[in-house]
C-alpha cells in the first residue's frame, strides 16, 4: 500500500515537470516551423511573358439569353498573376429594343498552380458597358452607358506547354446606368464564361 502511495505521490508531483518539458518541446518546433523557407510566387525573379485569346460569354440581358464573343490580353507574371486588356460584343439579339451590347475594360486574375494539368483561377473585371440601338426614321438612336465589376471563378486545363482553356462562372455587378428604362437587374446577373487562350 506505502508502494502504491508513494507511486501516485511522485506521479502527481512529476506532472509539472512533464508540462514544462512539453513546453520547452513546443517552442523549440515553433522556432523551427518560424525558420522554414516560405515558397511563394514572387520569390527570386519575377518572370514576364504574354498572353491573348478569344472568349465566350452568355448571359442575360433585358431577359433573353445573349451570347458575347470577345478577346483579352496581357502579362503573366511568374505564370500566376496576370494583368491585362478585355472587349466583348454581342452575337445574339438582346430585346428591349437594342441591337447591341459591349463591354471593354481592365482584367486582374490569378491562376492556382498553373503548372498542374487541371488548375483553377479568379479573376475580376472592371469594365464599361453600353447598350445601343441603331435606330430608324421611327426609332431615333440611343446609347446607354454604365460601368461593370465582374468577379470571375473557374477552372483551367492545360492543353500543352502554350494552350491553355478555361470555363468560368462570373457576376456582374452594376453601377451607374444613365436611363431610367434600364435597371442594374437587366445587365447584371450571373455569366457563364469560356475561354481560349496562348500564352507567348
């Protein structure tokens, strides 16, 4: 019984030194995960190269599906980051008396581990729009103006080492329409989004 008494007696006190023991373990792995190289895109020289290609968007507009064909460029930052230029314009009819839908602007994105055949990107577009209809001796002209963020999310799949495609879903924030006869909800709204693109 003294045995057993003095056994749970110096478990009992040994239970401090244990904890601090523990702690001293921790901290010195602390120092070390602290001392462990970061990896991150922009470490060493940053590399610049190209881009361009054709996109594909549909969405809707004053209530009819609309297809927009377009194209967008620019640089590629360590294969991750890019920044560039993109347009777009109608190729389907659009209703509410307009003939045409555009939309020009900034493009800022990143892809996640571009180098992997299947990858995934975000970007967001700022970008004016504009309606216009070509109007008749019955119709005058008009043209609507109004500015765009569209965030973008999606996947890319490497075809090789220059060709890449895309498919995204996109939505379009509205702001600043001129005509009273045009809500935000008529242009703006969720836009599924295809892309071809070579990088040089």
């Amino acid at each position: 019984m003294n045995l057993y008494n003095n056994f749970i007696t110096e478990g009992l006190s040994s239970r401090p030194k244990v904890r601090q023991i523990f702690l001293i373990i921790l901290f010195c792995f602390s120092f070390d995960a602290a001392a462990q190289d970061r990896e991150t895109i922009m470490d060493g020289d940053m590399e610049f190269s190209y881009f361009g290609g054709m996109t594909l968007k549909f969405n809707s507009i004053v209530g009819d599906l609309s297809g927009l064909i377009g194209g967008q460029g620019g640089v590629l930052i360590n294969d991750a980051i890019y920044l560039g230029i993109a347009l777009g314009t109608t190729i389907t009819e659009i209703g509410g008396g307009y003939d045409n839908y555009t939309y020009k602007g900034l493009l800022l994105g990143s892809f996640v581990k571009p180098s992997e055949a299947f990858h995934y990107f975000a970007d967001v577009g700022l970008y004016s729009g504009e309606m216009s209809s070509g109007g008749n001796r019955f119709v005058p002209f008009s043209r609507e103006k109004f500015s765009i963020i569209e965030p973008n999310i999606g996947v890319g799949v490497n075809l090789n080492d220059k060709l890449k495609t895309t498919l995204g879903l996109s939505y379009k924030l509205v702001s600043a329409i001129d005509d009273e006869n045009i809500s935000k909800k008529d242009v703006g709204g969720f836009s599924l989004n295809g892309a071809i693109i070579f990088g040089f």
